[in-house]
C-alpha cells in the first residue's frame, strides 16, 4: 500500500507528524530537532511567541515558514473568550510568517 499524503482543509502534507516548538534550550536545538523529524507542521504556543527582541531570535525568526507549516495552539488559555482572541493571534502570526492563507488552530 502506498503512503498517502495527510490532507487537511485543502493542503497536503508529506509527514505526519507534527512537531511542537516548546521545551528546547535554544533555538539551535530546536530548529535540528525539527530538521531531524521530517515533519512539515509545527505547533506554536501563541501565548509565549517573542518576536524583534534586541539581541535575541524569537521563534518567528527561528524557523523557515516557508518550509513548514504552523499550527498556532491556544495553550494556557482558561476561558472560551480567551481561546478566541489566542486563535486570531496565531492567525495573524501565520500571516506575518508569510501564511496567508492558514486557517489553522489547535484548541
């Protein structure tokens, strides 16, 4: 049986695996990690993205966007509202990373 990409709302993924962005030590660790698991989405705790700070990579420099794909999680939220607002936070994230037209959310 041949492998099947995973289709999800119209995109096609090679892997299925999808890969968080959370608990390396640094940015190195974590940008090999990913290159190491083959996977083409990423998760992205949107509560904890820094971005343009002096001196320090942020994740949304860390990664190539336009080699995988973000999942933008809603972690930590305590309220439905709060997931709300998480959500279109990552959406907007998505879109400075040059994904216009991810759609994408992880409750």
């Amino acid at each position: 049986m041949e492998d099947q990409p995973l289709r999800i709302a119209g995109r096609s993924f090679n892997s299925r695996l999808l890969t968080g962005t959370g608990k390396y030590p640094d940015p190195a660790t974590m940008q090999a990690s990913l290159e190491a698991s083959g996977c083409h989405m990423v998760t992205v705790a949107v509560r904890r993205v820094q971005s343009g700070a002096a001196g320090h990579q942020g994740l949304m420099e860390a990664i190539d966007w336009s080699r995988l794909w973000m999942l933008p999680n809603t972690a930590g939220c305590a309220t439905a509202e709060e997931a709300v607002r998480t959500a279109r936070l990552g959406r907007e994230l998505a879109r400075l990373a040059g994904q216009e037209d991810n759609t994408f959310v992880k409750l």
